[in-house]
C-alpha cells in the first residue's frame, strides 16, 4: 500500500511537470537579484556537505551570475523518501546526491529524472573527469545514463592474514577449491573459528543486506552479469549455482558463522569479511592493533576454479548524483556548468578523497599525483583505489528491494542455513523474481 501511495504521489507530481514546480521553492530558477540558482542537495553526511558547500562558493567566485545553494537531503524518515516528498509536492531540487542506482530507477520510471547523457556537458564531464570505464555499468537498460557516480566503494574481502600463517597460509586463498581447502585446514588447528565470519545478516532477508554478501560473491562468479536488466532476469545460471554451491560446500565444512557475533572478525572468531573504506576509521579507535599489511590484507572476491583470480568482480557501493526533470531549463544547465568546473580540476577530487575517504568514481585513482600522496599516507584504502572500475553497481531496476528480498527468502538464506539446496533454490529464486517483474 505505502509503495502505491508514493508511486500515485510521483505519478500526480509528475502531470504538468513545470506547474508543480512552480508552487514550491525547489528546483532553483532566478533569483530576486537575477541569478540563476542552482538547489543542490548533498548527503546527510558533513564532510560531503562541507566538500559541495566549499565548491559552491568558489564557483560562485568565479560565475556571480549563478547562485549555488547546497543543503543536506533531510534523513527523516530516509533521504529517498524526502525526495519523492518533494517531488510529490513540486519542490525538488535542481540536483540531489547520495542516489544509488536502484532508487534512481524508481525515479527514472516516473519521468522524474532528467537522461544526463542529453545535457551537452555531459560528455564532457566524463572525459576531463577520466570516468568512461567506472561509468560503463551505470547505463539504464533504455541506453541512458541518469546518475553521475560520484564515488564507488569497491566492496572487498578482508583476510586475517595472521590466520591464515598459522595453518600454513602466506596469501589468501583465490579460488573456491582453495577456501574450501583452508577451511578444512582453520577446523583442524581452530575446531572453534570459522572461514566466512558475518553473523546474523547471512541468514536474514532483509533487502540491502544482499549486496555486501550475495552480490560480492555473485558479481565474482558472472563477471559482473547484471542479474536484472530493465524488465527482464538475466542472470548468469551456471555462475548464480556455482557461487551458491559455494557456500552451500563451506556451511558443510563448518566455515561458515551466521548467527549473532560481536566484531567476529575483528576479535579473531574467523578469517575472512566484506570490509567497506568506512571500517578503518572505526578500527582506529576501537581495534588500534588491526594493522593493514600485518595482520589483514584486503582482495576481491575468491571466485570459481576456472576464472582467473585477477578478472574477479564485486558489488560496489556507489552512489551519484541525479539532476531532477521539473527543474527550470536554465538551472540544469546552470547546474551541467557547476559539475563541469567542479570536474575538470582532478585536484577538486584529491580533495573529495581527503576529506570523505570515498574513493572518487575515476579510472585513474592510482596514477594522479594527488591520489598517490593520499593512498601513501594510508595505505589501507589503495586495494580499493586499484578496483574502482571492478565494481557493479546496484541493479537498475525500481523493484531491487522486493528483487533482493526473494534473493534471501528462496535461495541464499536458505542455502546459508542448509535448508534447500543450490539448484533448487536458484531454480526457485528465478521464478519468484521473474513473477515479481511481470
């Protein structure tokens, strides 16, 4: 009923486009003083406000007849419902951040987006910015592009490598046949730890919790298949068993910890996680001993015996931002104008860098002279530099969150918790989501 009432809210939104725009203050327009101004919503996050809030007034320094004026997306009840509030009630902004690419699908559906790829800036933005590999898989299943990736958070596996040394490893194992083997070896030695230590979210079905276990796994195993591509499940059948026969053999071995753990991984209970660049700040104060080099290390996926280790492939949490169709024409092009300057300098994405640790949406986060210095200084965040063009984006569909539910509910939760096995469950995840998209 909730997810009708907003789409009925989009739909009314949406008739007559300009006239609702007009009855509220979002969108931008002129000014009093005849600028042209430029609503800018940033994440809910300071450092992502201060970094929009200080190119604004450069901009501004240099372009007085535009006004840039960057607020927070407003959390409550969550940044994706105040932005289908304001388009309901005709005061979207001009631009929004912190947009995933599933949510954008939603708004893409309603018309409420306008294709950036028809800005003439566009194209622009992504040659100076050197983005044209990272934003390959942001493309809609209709050919256009509606998010800007802002940053992509490669999800990588973290590694207990003083584990590891002690049952005879000096690398983490790449392939599944070589998990499989050093789990049998972890059991032998430390009958009490595991391999794959998550906890509880294994076996929950809770939506999002899909992408930092399914999709790491499942995006390795396929090369990065899309699953669902506009209407239609593509999935990689022989990719989608092999990765569940996976866990399927590690839950057998007892390798796998899916139930309530505090920090498994960090305190030792087992060897190998999905470690996000937010972790380090938080280990820096909660578990100052975890040391990148000396006992962790970071590296994509394992993948399937016959796949080479280095062409593996993972989710990436990435998020972008979107310039809204209600918006005044001006402003778009006002806004298409702000973004080009902001991403014609790379020093403006060093800065980014600095000050978020979200890794810029680049393809050359190893080779500027700026990120070099950054990744230096930590070195932690480098594995995730190298991988930004391995990383999948959300699926693009408007559906991902009942998708992604029916992904734990028929398969990999039943799977983790031995309940089914890997056909079936694939078998039977497939016709669930394939009635879902009917």
């Amino acid at each position: 009923m909730k997810k009708k009432r907003v789409s009925l809210l989009l739909a009314i939104a949406l008739v007559g486009g300009t006239v609702l725009s007009a009855c509220g203050n979002g969108g931008g327009g002129q000014s009093a003083d005849g600028k042209t101004t430029v609503e800018f919503w940033a994440a809910p996050n300071p450092p992502q406000q201060a970094f929009w809030t200080q190119m604004a007034k450069d901009y501004e320094a240099v372009n007085p007849d535009v006004k840039v004026n960057v607020s927070a997306i407003k959390e409550s009840p969550s940044s994706e419902a105040s932005i289908q509030a304001a388009l309901a009630g005709g005061n979207a902004p001009t631009v929004a951040e912190n947009i995933n690419r599933g949510f954008a699908a939603q708004l893409s559906n309603s018309k409420a987006l306008a294709p950036l790829d028809e800005l003439p800036q566009f194209k622009e933005i992504v040659e100076s910015r050197n983005m044209a590999e990272t934003i390959a898989p942001w493309e809609f299943a209709d050919g256009h592009q509606y998010v800007l990736p802002i940053y992509s958070n490669p999800m990588l596996i973290g590694w207990r490598t003083d584990i590891l040394k002690e049952i005879g490893y000096n690398e983490p194992p790449q392939t599944y046949s070589e998990v499989l083997e050093a789990t049998k070896k972890l059991k032998e030695k430390y009958p009490d730890k595991y391999m794959w230590t998550k906890g509880a979210d294994l076996a929950d079905s809770t939506a999002w919790k899909r992408w930092f276990d399914f999709f790491i796994m499942y995006n390795a195993a396929s090369d990065g298949n899309k699953f669902v591509e506009g209407p239609n499940l593509v999935a990689d059948d022989k990719a989608g068993v092999e990765m569940l026969t996976f866990v399927d053999d590690l839950r057998k071995a007892g390798g796998i910890l899916a139930q309530n753990a505090t920090d498994p991984f960090e305190t030792g209970a087992g060897v190998f996680t999905d470690i996000g660049p937010w972790t380090f700040d938080m280990w820096a104060t909660k578990y100052p001993e975890l040391k990148y080099g000396e006992n962790y290390t970071l590296t994509l996926p394992p993948v399937p015996d016959h796949i080479d280790p280095a062409d593996s492939k993972t989710y990436a949490d990435a998020k972008g931002l979107v310039v809204f169709a209600s918006a005044p024409e001006e402003s778009k092009q006002a806004a298409a104008e702000f973004l080009k300057w902001v991403y014609s300098n790379e020093e403006n994405d060093v800065k980014w860098f600095e000050q978020t640790n979200l890794p810029p949406a680049r393809d050359d986060l190893t080779e500027v002279d700026g990120f070099k210095k950054i990744l230096a200084d930590k070195p932690e965040l480098a594995p995730y530099a190298e991988a930004v063009s391995k990383g999948v984006p959300a699926i693009d569909n408007a559906k991902f969150n009942e998708i992604q539910t029916l992904i734990g509910q028929e398969a990999f939760n039943k799977v983790v918790r031995g309940d089914i096995d890997p056909e079936t469950g694939w078998n039977n995840m497939k016709k669930a989501i394939e009635g879902e998209l009917q």
